[in-house]
C-alpha cells in the first residue's frame, strides 16, 4: 500500500464517518460531506458539459468556418448568450426563448418515446395475452392462459381507476360511484404488491451498499495494521 | 404578442422534431441538427444552473451568513474538481481517481444510510396512513418479496411450490403495467399540451 493509497482510503474513510454520523442527527460533518459531495460533482460535471459538449459542439464549428458565422452555428449560439443572460436579474425573461425551444424538443422526444417505448409495447403485451395461439390448444380453450390474460388487464384497468378522481354530487357531499371505488380499491392492492417488491429491490441494493462499505472500512483498516 | 413568441417556439420546435422523427429518412439530418442544438442549450442551461448556485453561496460567504463553511466547502470542492478536469482532463486516469475517492464512499454510505431510514419510514407508514388497502398490501408484499429474495424456498427444489413462487413473482408486473401505461398517458398528455402551447413550464 502506498501513500496515495493510504491517503484516498483515509479520504473514504472520513467521508464514510461523516455520512453515517447522519444517525446522531443532522450535524456538521454530515452537512459538510454532502456539500463536498455536491462541489466535486458539479465541478466534475461543469469540466465535462465544457469540453465534451461546449467546445466540440458549439465553438469547434465556429473555428472550422474561421471564425465567420453560418446559420447553422449563430442560432445556437445566440440562444446561450440569451440563456447566459439568465444570470443577471434585469435580463431573467431573455432566458424563455432557449427554454422554449428546449420544452418543446423535449415534449416532440417524450410523446414519441412514451408512445413508442412505454405506451404500446405495454398495450401490446397485455392485447398479445388473449391471442388465439395463445387461449387454445388443439381447438380448446386454456382455460388458465385466458384467466391469467383476463386476470392481468382487470389489474391494469383497476390501477388505472385508482388514479381517477373524478367525483359525482351525492346528495350533499361529492364522492367517486360505487364501481369507481371498488375498482379502486382492487388498483390499490395491485399498486401496494408493486410498492412493496419494489421497496424490497431497493432495500436489498441499500442494505448491500452498506455492507460492502462497512467491509471496505474493515479491509483498510486491517491494511493499515498489517501494512 | 411578447408572450406568444416563446410559445410559438415551443410549438414550432415541438411540431418541427415530431415531423422529423415521423419523416426519418428524408428529414433525419434536420432532425440531427435540432438535437445538437438542444444538447448544446440544455448543457449551457445545465452550466447556468451552477453558475447561479455558486453565485448564491459566493454572496452567503461575503455576508458572512449563517452557515457560511458550507458555502465555503461547496466552492473550494467546486473550484478544485472544475480546474482540475480543465486543466488535466476529464479522462485523465488520475483525476477520475481523486474523483471517485470523493464520490465513491460518499455515495456509497448514502446509499447504505438510505437502508437503515427505508426501514424507518416504511415503519412510520402505517402509523401515518393507518390500515388500508394499499398500506397492507404493500406491507404483505414486502415481507413476501424480502423472503423470496433470501432464496430458502426456491432452494427446497419443490414443484408445487416452484409454481406458486413463479405466480407471486408475477404479481407486481400487473401493478407495473398499469403505473407505466399511466405514467406514460399522463406524460404523452403534457407532451402534446406543450407543444400546443397551453401549458408553458419555461415561464409566462
């Protein structure tokens, strides 16, 4: 073990001691690590947007035309010194134009990707299920494929109520109809199951993070002994 | 009409990528440009974004106010890391080695934090949301899930049981489905009220 070795495991080290002393409360040492972390990561972060996007996207082709401007190059250049503009208080609107143009590219990327990626393999997958190859076997109906199909789209169909809440005048009062209710309250079931196995995934990953860094602590601090 | 050119643009752009991403052979290198040009000012909003956040701890630590050491942490880590990639290299092996000796162990004792307050507060949310269908479930799920996931029963190698692990491993997927399908409906849906301009997230 060398002496950087033994400095950046003297490094993760303290920075292990300072997160977990989270658990005597909000002290110190826990509020120092995170803004370390935060320094280093958007620094990391600025160098990197600076020159793996900003200079080979934006000025690399400006120098390529010798410094003489094209369409194709002002545009975006003109929309940063307008998001640049941003920084100072009297100039906040100029920043709405990028802003725009960004939402709207970004609204054009999601209706195509969560139509195509999410909304329709989704849909598919469950219209698949009832598929005649699928509910019969030599002619007859699998009775167990067409409960399963049946079974899954009242699942998605009941999650999906549970998100509704639209409500009717019931007398004096406003409440959901009876079937709304019901099906939500089934939706409710199936969300929880989900819930509860995902909180399980993630428990487990949080659960083995900590093990492998309490082991990491152990290993160092043995290294040190031994050397 | 000050209001109606943002929300042109959007409109405009919106429309102008989803014609391209529908007309692909013929307009991918329209559809190419307006995507570096949307790379470029999301990464200068990004650099915006931590200009302001540096600028407002810079003022914390003129003033000399309350919790000033974080501002001064912040900047100094901020300040080390950004001249440091600048000057020997975001991918300069030494660098990403100093990086990750900071980032690594920090994030790994969050992560490992995040166990030990999980626990807690899916204690904490029955006694905050009561008994009901989605508490219970969700607490039934859970102890299933955690016991499945140590393996014990598969390991036992019985059939019957094998078929019954299969259909509670199932179980979550039909949950699933419909979270994303709804996730996805309501995503589509402020997708096209952007583009049509009746909502505007970038500001009145």
């Amino acid at each position: 073990m060398n002496a950087l070795d033994v400095i950046i495991g003297l490094i993760g080290f303290a920075l292990t001691l300072m997160v977990f002393s989270y658990l005597l409360g909000y002290n110190f040492f826990f509020r120092a690590a995170l803004y370390l972390l935060v320094g280093i990561s958007s620094g990391y972060i600025a160098a990197v947007l600076i020159t793996k996007v900003i200079l080979p996207l934006l000025i690399a082709p400006i120098q390529a035309h010798n410094g003489q401007f094209s369409p194709l190059t002002v545009v975006p250049l003109l929309l940063c010194l307008l998001l640049v503009l941003m920084l100072f208080p009297r100039t906040v609107s100029a920043g709405k134009l990028p802003l725009a143009f960004l939402v709207g590219v970004m609204a054009a990327l999601t209706i195509a990707g969560v139509s195509r990626g999410t909304l329709a393999p989704q849909l598919l997958s469950i219209v698949n299920r009832f598929s005649p190859s699928l509910v019969q076997t030599d002619g007859e109906p699998a009775w167990g494929q067409i409960l399963e199909a049946v079974f899954i789209l009242l699942g998605v169909v009941a999650v999906l109520f549970t998100f509704h809440h639209r409500t009717h005048l019931k007398g004096d009062t406003e409440a959901r109809s009876g079937l709304v209710e019901g099906l939500s309250s089934v939706g409710q079931v199936f969300i929880g199951i989900t819930f509860g196995m995902l909180f399980v995934g993630f428990y487990t990953t949080a659960l083995t993070a900590l093990i492998a860094q309490l082991g990491t602590i152990k290993d160092f601090i043995l290294s040190l002994i031994t050397g | 009409m000050k209001k109606a050119i943002p929300i042109l643009i959007a409109g405009l752009s919106g429309l102008l990528v989803l014609v391209a991403l529908i007309w692909q052979p013929q307009l991918a290198g329209w559809l190419e440009v307006v995507l570096n040009w949307a790379v470029i000012i999301a990464s200068v909003a990004a650099l915006v974004a931590m200009a302001t956040l540096l600028l407002a701890h810079t003022r914390k630590i003129i003033m000399v106010r309350h919790g000033f050491i974080y501002s001064v942490i912040l900047i100094g880590a901020f300040l080390v890391s950004f001249v440091g990639g600048m000057t020997a290299g975001v991918e300069n092996p030494s660098y990403l080695r100093w990086i990750a000796a900071i980032q690594q162990p920090a994030e790994a004792s969050l992560l490992g934090l995040a166990a030990l307050v999980m626990a807690a507060a899916a204690l904490r949310l029955f006694h905050q949301r009561g008994w009901s269908a989605l508490t219970v479930s969700f607490g039934i799920s859970a102890l299933v899930f955690l016991v499945l996931g140590l393996g014990w029963l598969q390991a036992l190698q019985i059939p019957q049981l094998d078929i019954v692990i299969g259909y509670l491993e199932a179980l979550p997927l039909v949950g699933m489905r419909g979270l994303l399908i709804g996730m996805g409906l309501g995503a589509l849906l402020l997708g096209l009220r952007i583009v049509l301009g009746l909502e505007r997230p970038y500001g009145e």
